[in-house]
C-alpha cells in the first residue's frame, strides 16, 4: 500500500459510513440517539455521585449517623439513573445490531446479484474462492465498525457535554480534559495509518486462503488419485502461515494500541486527583466537586474506546469495501433489447461473419458463417482448439463476438430482452453442473411455468426415466452436492432434462452428451431429433455416430469455418475432416494390424 492510500485511509473509512449511514438513516439515528442519551446519563451519574458524597456521605461520617429517608433518595436517584441507562443502552445495541445486519445482508444480495450478471468471460479471471471471500468476510469487514459507531457518535456526544460539564466545575481541571481528549484522538489517528496496510493485507489472505481451500477442496478426487495430499497441505500451509504473520502484525499493534487507549483515561483521573486535592485544600473546590470531576472521568474511560474502536476497524472497514466495490463497478455487463421472436416453433439461428477473441488476445473465430434452419440438427466438428466451444456460448449470448451478427429469426441477439432470449435458447455445457437439491427441484429449478408433467417428458426425452425411477425415493432423491451421488453419464442426461424442461426453440449441446454410453446418446439424438422437442438443435460432436445424425455439419480448423455440407460429402471431399473423423477407427485397425 502506498504512503497516500495508507494516510487517507480515515477519509475512506469514513466515507464507507456515511454510505452505510443513508443506507440505514433511521436504524442509525435511533442508535446514536440511544448512545447520546447513555452518555448524558454518565455524566448525571457523576453529578449524582458527587452530590451523595460530598452532601450525604461526609456529613454523615461527620454525624455518626445516617437517616432512611437520606438512604431511599439515594436508593431511587441510583435506581432512576440505572434504568433509564438501560433503556438507552437497549436503543443503542438495537439500532446498531439492525443496522450492522441488514447492511451486511444488503451487500451480500447486492454482490450475489452482481456475479450472476456479470458474464462467464469475467468469472473466468477470478477465482472461485475469491468470490466467495468478497460476498462473505469481505462485506462483513465493510460493516463491522456499524456496531460501535452509534456508541462513539453518542461519545462525542458526552464528550462535548463532559468538557462544558468540567468547564462549569472547575477550569483547572478542565484543563486536563482539553488535553487528554486531543491526545484520545491524536493517538487513534496515528493507529489508523499504522493499522491501514496490516488490515488491507490480512484481508487479501483471507481471500488467497478461502481461494486454494476451495481449489483443493474440488480437486480432492485429483489430489487423493494423484498422491498429492502431502504437497497441497503444504501449499495451503504456506498461505495460511502468511495469513498467521498478517494476523499476528495485525494483534501486535493492537496490543500496543489498546493497554495506552486504557491507560490515558486513567492518566486523566490521576492528574484530576492530585490537582484537585491542591485545589481543594486552597478552597477553590468542593469535595463533592472533586467527586463529581474524578468519577467522571472514570467513567470516561469506556466510552471514549468506543470511538477507538470505529477507527481501529477502519482500515478492515475499507478493505473489505473496496474489494465489494470493485465487484459492484465491475463491468462488462451485456445490454439487453425489448424484442422477442414472434414464432413459437423450431427457431432459425444464423452467423453472419462472426470474429471474436477472449480479451485483448488473438482471434480464436474469424469470419464465421452458418445457419441452423428451423428444426434441423448442425453438428459442429473439429479439432480441440478449433473454437467448438466458443460458438456454443456466442449461440446463446453469454459472450458477444467482436464483429458480425448473430440473429435467431432474423433478431440479432442483443436485441433480444434477457427473458426473451432465456425462453428461446438453452445451453448443455460440456461439464454438467447439477444442485444439491432433489432431481425434480434440479429439472424444474423452481420454474413456476414447469409443471410435473413437463418435467416427466423432459426426463423421458433425455432418456434418464428409467434410472430417475430406481432411486431411492424416485424423482424427489436427493442427489447430493454436485450430484456426488450420479453417474457422469446420469448427470449430463439430468442437465439435459433441465434444458428440455423449459420447452427451448433452440438446442445448444456442448459435447453434452459425452459420458453417456453410444447406444443410449443415439437415443438421446434419435429422440431430439425427431421433433419431440420442438427445437432446432446445434450440437458440438466428436462421436462419428452423433455427427452422422446431423442434418448438416459445420467442419472448423482453426476458428475458420472450413466447409459445410452433410457427413457423407464431407468425408468424401474434405480430407481434413475425413482425418478427423475417422481417426479412432484408423487407430485402432492399426492396433489390431499391430
């Protein structure tokens, strides 16, 4: 962190609460009310206190003796103050819990519906246990100084009130105060910037730590397969111990922090005594003054931690905003239209001069050019690399390309409203993703226009009834998370059921059905390809089976589109696609040759 950031990091931090403070302006006023009315409270307390010392107690000693009715006013003047010193305290905590909870709450949403807008292109530069960091301890860090700031601004409060209180007393020992507050203050300034950088910097290992315990968490089956627990415990030791060491900086300051904010007040009191005990011997003071201006300042000595404690959380309180910021600013964001296709039949989807390139890096599609015509299956065929992928995620917008046109019905997509575009396409990825919920709550995803028997056909079109019916409780199983408790093949036919289920114009499957057996993907294809799904179908295909069922095939080297036409042309007049296609037949004759 630079010298600047770590010096303004006050400003920051107090910008971060005025926002939480027109965030949440009533919770926040009924807080600092309570507060301001505790601190009041305190110093009639001190007042109280000096009057039954020094008018009550002293004389009493004096007397011998001390009457009941002297002993119940004291009783209900304690009794008074203590009651309403509750109630004050109940306003306070109540306004600043609500407060600090529902701000946290807010933020989460906020983040959580940030992520899902943003696009894959922009999850993929940050990882997964970042972003679980930014949308938990980050924003809880924001708002963790909420909990003391009403008590501190109710402080301020009492130390205004405190000063004029002292003033009225006795200017000597006032005197003290004026000197102790500014040293307060002074002192909690100086720990800002000092705790600035070791806050910001425990935060970033929060995240790395969350990031490589996620990382090695979803690839334990790796890690266990490979031998490898020994090595990533020591990865993760690493970071952990570098998240110790920040900590550690972090309590060290602290420790030097806290005993002088305790001690200061403390300090105070002394120089009151031996002061006042001058002055009272000189008759300037009274000894129920002096009582008032020493408890005072005892009591003090709480309170003013509230505020040191505001500023003690700042640094965290601005590390965490910053990296929920940067969430909340990201952009990237992909504008919608208000058109929808007019039809509700098979849809026509068309390239028309497609490039594109992931960020500022090289084109991975130039001047690509098809049509999926209505009702018809296109297989897109190619080598690894070749840009399969990539035109499955441009068919169903989750990336726009760089130049050219993309149109369902003659819509180019971004003219399309979101609502509009989801009830038209739908994607199967290459990796089925499956919820830790039931397999109708996973086919439906609480879909109101889904119905059970839209889900049943959808499961039956994916081929998936018969194992969907020997579960243990049948469509209503729980399948764990991740779908743990299904095959591959079980889960790329659930995700496909899902897709089905809402009933899309156009099919995308990205290699969806790879784990499944080729018998059981030919009914699969045989099945959507019969029009029972009432979709146009563009399918990336490796299997010769799968891309023989296609009604035309898109043949692409390079991110090039290479040649269409059917299987059977192809093979015959496209040398590179026969080399292809062919090749897991030509290696095995060679094996059996061997």
């Amino acid at each position: 962190m630079s010298t600047r950031s770590s010096r303004d990091v006050l400003g920051r931090g107090l910008r971060v609460l005025g926002r939480a403070i027109r965030t949440e302006p009533r919770l926040f006023v009924i807080g600092a009310i309570g507060s301001s009315f505790f601190g009041l409270l305190v110093i009639a307390n001190s007042y109280v206190v000096g009057a039954v010392i020094g008018h009550v107690v002293v004389p009493s000693f004096a007397k011998g003796h001390v009457g009941t009715g002297e002993l119940a006013l004291i009783a209900a003047a304690f009794l008074g103050i203590s009651v309403l010193r509750v109630g004050s305290i109940f306003g306070r905590r109540l306004g600043a819990g609500f407060m600090q909870f529902r701000l946290q709450a807010r933020y989460r949403r906020a983040v959580t519906r940030r992520y899902l807008s943003l696009p894959p292109s922009w999850h993929q530069q940050h990882a997964t246990g970042t972003l679980l960091s930014n949308a938990n301890s980050d924003v809880e860090a924001a708002f963790v100084p909420i909990a003391p700031l009403p008590f501190a601004v109710g402080t301020i409060v009492m130390i205004f009130a405190a000063v004029v209180a002292l003033f009225l007393t006795d200017w000597v020992l006032a005197l003290v105060g004026i000197t102790l507050f500014p040293m307060l203050f002074g002192l909690n300034y100086i720990y800002s910037r000092k705790m600035s950088p070791r806050q910001i910097r425990a935060q970033q290992m929060r995240a790395k730590v969350s990031a490589v315990a996620h990382e090695s968490f979803d690839g334990a089956l790796v890690v266990k397969t490979m031998g490898r627990e020994e090595d990533e415990s020591r990865r993760f030791g690493v970071f952990v111990s570098e998240l110790r060491d920040a900590l550690i900086s972090v309590g060290r300051l602290r420790g030097f922090f806290d005993p002088t904010m305790d001690a200061l007040p403390s300090l105070g009191t002394l120089a009151v005594l031996l002061l006042g005990a001058w002055r009272l011997q000189s008759g300037a003071l009274s000894v129920s003054e002096l009582i008032t201006v020493s408890f005072l300042f005892t009591v003090l000595a709480f309170p003013v931690r509230a505020i040191g404690w505001v500023v003690a959380e700042l640094p965290r309180s601005v590390a965490g905003w910053e990296r929920v910021a940067a969430v909340l600013a990201a952009d990237g964001d992909l504008a919608y239209g208000s058109s929808a296709p007019a039809g509700d039949g098979p849809a026509e989807l068309s390239f028309e001069s497609v490039d594109f390139r992931y960020g500022d890096g090289p084109l991975v599609l130039h001047d690509v050019s098809f049509t999926v015509p209505p009702g018809k299956t296109v297989a897109l065929v190619g080598a690894t690399g070749s840009g399969k992928s990539t035109i499955a995620s441009l068919a169903v917008r989750l990336v726009d390309p760089v130049d050219g046109r993309i149109s369902v019905d003659g819509l180019a997509l971004p003219s399309l409203s979101e609502q509009a575009l989801a009830s038209t396409s739908a994607l199967v990825p290459q990796i089925p993703f499956v919820f830790d919920d039931t397999v109708r709550g996973n086919v439906t995803l609480d879909r109101p226009r889904i119905t059970d028997d839209d889900a049943w056909a959808a499961i039956r079109l994916a081929q998936a009834e018969r194992f969907v019916e020997n579960l243990p409780a049948g469509i209503e199983t729980e399948v764990g998370e991740r779908g743990t408790s299904l095959s591959g093949g079980q889960r790329q036919r659930l995700t496909l059921a899902r897709a089905l289920a809402g009933h899309p114009r156009l099919l995308v499957l990205d290699d969806a059905t790879s784990a499944v057996d080729p018998r059981v993907e030919a009914d699969i294809l045989a099945a959507l390809r019969g029009g029972d799904a009432g979709a146009s179908i563009l399918v990336v295909a490796y299997r010769r089976a799968t891309i023989a069922l296609a009604d035309e095939v898109v043949y692409l080297e390079q991110g090039k589109v290479v040649a269409t036409g059917t299987h059977t042309s192809l093979l015959e007049s496209v040398p590179g696609y026969a080399d292809l296609v062919t090749a897991y037949e030509k290696a095995e004759q060679e094996r059996v040759d061997a």
